[in-house]
C-alpha cells in the first residue's frame, strides 16, 4: 500500500515542505498519508545520499510530488531510498519514459504534433545542414523548438516559433536562441515540432495505472479556472491505450484541441513532477494515490488488464487465448522493475504453447513448450502452473521442462 509521500524541504528550513508543496503536504497529512522530505538542491548536485537522509528507514512504498529532477539524478534517489528501505512506485524507466520526449513520443505519434530529436553532447550545438535534414522530415510549414522536456515559449519569437521550417537560417537562429537561453538547464538535446493550430486552453489529465483519475487546468491557464472531470474530457480508446502501453504508474497528459476539432496531445509528463493548478483542491489529486495497489496484473493481447486475478479468471482468460489473442502476460506489479518479473503464455501457430517466466533479469529467464494446445489437460496444467506463480505456491517450477531462454 503507498501510503507514504515525500516533498521537496524548504531550502531554509529542511524539516518544513517547500512552500510551493506546503499545500499538498498539509492535504496529504490529513488523508492520512506518511509524508517525509528531501533535499531537492542536494538530488541536483548528485548527493543522493544527503538529498534522502531525512526520509526515516523502513518508509514504504511512496509516490513523490516535487520538482524535476534530470533522470539520472532521480535514479540516484531511487537507489538511495530504496537503500533506506523506502521504494518508489514509479521506477527510474517509468519517471523517463513519462518525463522525455524521445521516450514517450512513440507511444503518441498518432495523437500527437510530428517530431524529431537531435540529442547533443555537452556544449554541442546542431549545424544547418543537420537542422535542415531533420526538419524536411516534418510536414511543411512553421514548427517550435525545445529539448527533451521543456521549451521556451514565453520567448516564443525568438527561441520558440519558426514561421517556415524551410527557412534554415531562422530555425539555425530560434536554435541557437533556445541553446542560450537553457544554458545548464538544457535536457538531451533539440526537438523540432511541426506546429498545429491549437484553439482553447490545454487540459490536463493525470492517469493512475492506465486510467484517468482527475483533469485540471493547465498550470499557466488563469487562476480561477475550473477543474474538469474526467469524465467531460474526450479521451478515445485509441489514447487509452497509448497510455496504457506506455506502462508508467502515474503520468499525465497535456490536451488541447486542434482547429479542426481534434483533441492532441501537447505534452505527456511524470505526474510526480507535474505541477497541480492553484486552482484545484490538493486532496483531488492525492486521494486516488492512496490505497490498495495490485500485487500482480494481467495483460491480454488487445491490452485488457485484470489486477490481483483469481485460480478462476486465470483459467478463463487463458481458455481465450486462440492463435489470433495468442498472448497472455501475467506481472508482478509490486516489485521493481515489474517488466523483469512475469510469466506468459503465448500461442504458436503450431498450436504448442510457449510458457515463459523471468525472475529478475536475463540470466533468470526460462521457457518451456506444451504440446497440443486442444487438450484439456494441457490447458488445465498450464492454467495450473499461471495460478501457482501468481499466488507464489509452490510446485509451478517442478510442474514443466523449463530450459534457459536467451535474449538474444
């Protein structure tokens, strides 16, 4: 159960919550939430060590709510929590892929403005012609600058909005203005975006394992703006799906609606490191945060997800698979990461089964092969071994021929 959230200090009083988070700290005491803090400035010079000394031993399964951190940085954190005894839910591969660009996009290219990322080592600056080989790749016509995670569009003449993409020197010079004006702060490298002609104000939708838990305002919408229910936001199956797939607890996703009446995603963020409007009661967002998390969760092949299933759903969702649902992914969702521990059936075309677990890494990864897929009896011992793995009964490894599987 994550009952338990940190917070950024107060730079000048590290036992307080930073005065940006004062609010959500004081909303999550009182749903009864643990909550600890840590060195924002001490994670940023890479003292992960110091940055987490105040969050007490044994703290739990937690969520954090503060500013960004590079991801580097957060990884550090991570493992230094996790050293205390103190596991966030989001590991370091989800805050990554729900916080950069380049690992979030492909899972939204089709809600989404086109892109192309041009990382950059230290102090490298991208030359016209690579520039000009990017940008022909995007659809005629203007485009925005930014990095991995943030642009500049209160500067947007400068170091933001390049009316044509075909113009190489105004891109090279909104580049080389961008470049400038984030300095250290730059994140991965350049990102070239065609524009679209957005109408309206953004929305913001935070997603809870895959579901959409609360719609806000856009932090820079006015102050007094109104939350949005989930449930008045159009989110399509299709998005429902690009959210799901990108297998991070808790994310959020920009919205803004496209001239022509189609809802895009602007931005996709970690929902740990989105900001909430001032607008929005703190308890809103945090309430679903608290509670019961599965322990192991079912994935079939058209991205339907069951949690904590019984010996019968097993049974059932397995009698389903066919050679066109061939697949079924059963993981442990409360261990870190979860994508290194599961079990899975797939159904070859043969009509053998292929049964695959994986214990923390390559050199834990097994198969074994079921002949006759249309036997009772084979379907019932492979149900058999899926129920067992999952309760963590003993007897599903002696109960087939597992051989090495490699990855490669």
């Amino acid at each position: 159960m994550p009952n338990a959230l940190l917070f950024p200090c107060d730079p000048l009083n590290p036992r307080r919550p930073d005065p940006h988070f004062a609010r959500e700290a004081a909303a999550a005491r009182e749903l009864g939430f643990a909550v600890a803090y840590v060195d924002h400035d001490a994670a940023l010079r890479g003292d992960a060590a110091e940055a987490v000394a105040r969050v007490p031993e044994g703290f739990g399964a937690l969520f954090y709510r503060g500013w960004m951190l590079p991801v580097a940085a957060y990884e550090a954190m991570d493992a230094a929590l996790r050293r205390r005894g103190a596991f966030p839910v989001s590991s370091p591969r989800a805050y990554r892929v729900g916080h950069e660009l380049p690992s979030w996009y492909p899972y939204f290219r089709q809600h989404s403005p086109a892109s192309r990322t041009i990382p950059l080592a230290d102090g490298e600056r991208p030359t016209a012609t690579r520039l000009a080989d990017e940008a022909v790749e995007l659809p005629p016509g203007p485009g925005v600058v930014k990095d991995w995670v943030k642009s500049r569009k209160h500067e947007w003449d400068t170091a933001c909005f390049v009316p044509d993409l075909a113009d190489t020197v105004r891109l090279e010079s909104v580049v080389a203005a961008f470049l400038d004006g984030q300095a250290e702060f730059l994140t991965g490298g350049v990102v070239i975006r065609a524009y679209e002609n957005l109408t309206g104000p953004e929305v913001r939708v935070w997603w809870l394992d895959g579901e959409p838990v609360l719609a806000t305002p856009h932090p820079d919408a006015r102050e007094d703006a109104d939350a949005v229910a989930p449930q008045d936001v159009p989110l399509s199956n299709e998005l429902r799906a690009s959210v799901r797939d990108l297998d991070a607890p808790f994310v959020t996703t920009d919205l803004a609606l496209r001239a022509d009446g189609v809802w895009r995603v602007v931005e996709v963020g970690d929902g740990q490191v989105s900001d909430l409007p001032a607008s929005v009661d703190a308890a809103d967002l945090l309430r679903p945060l608290l509670g019961d998390r599965p322990a192991v969760r079912v994935r079939e092949f058209d991205g339907r997800l069951h949690d904590d299933p019984s010996d019968v759903v097993l049974f059932d969702l397995l009698a389903d698979v066919t050679t066109y649902h061939n697949f079924l992914v059963v993981e442990r969702v409360d261990t870190d990461p979860p994508e290194q521990f599961y079990i899975q059936v797939y159904l070859n075309e043969d009509l053998t089964l292929s049964v695959e677990y994986r214990d923390g890494g390559a050199d834990r990864h097994f198969e074994a092969t079921l002949e006759r897929w249309g036997d009772f009896a084979v379907h019932d011992l492979a149900a058999k071994v899926l129920a067992d793995w999952t309760a963590d009964r003993p007897g599903w490894r002696d109960a087939l021929p597992w051989q090495p599987l490699s990855d490669y």
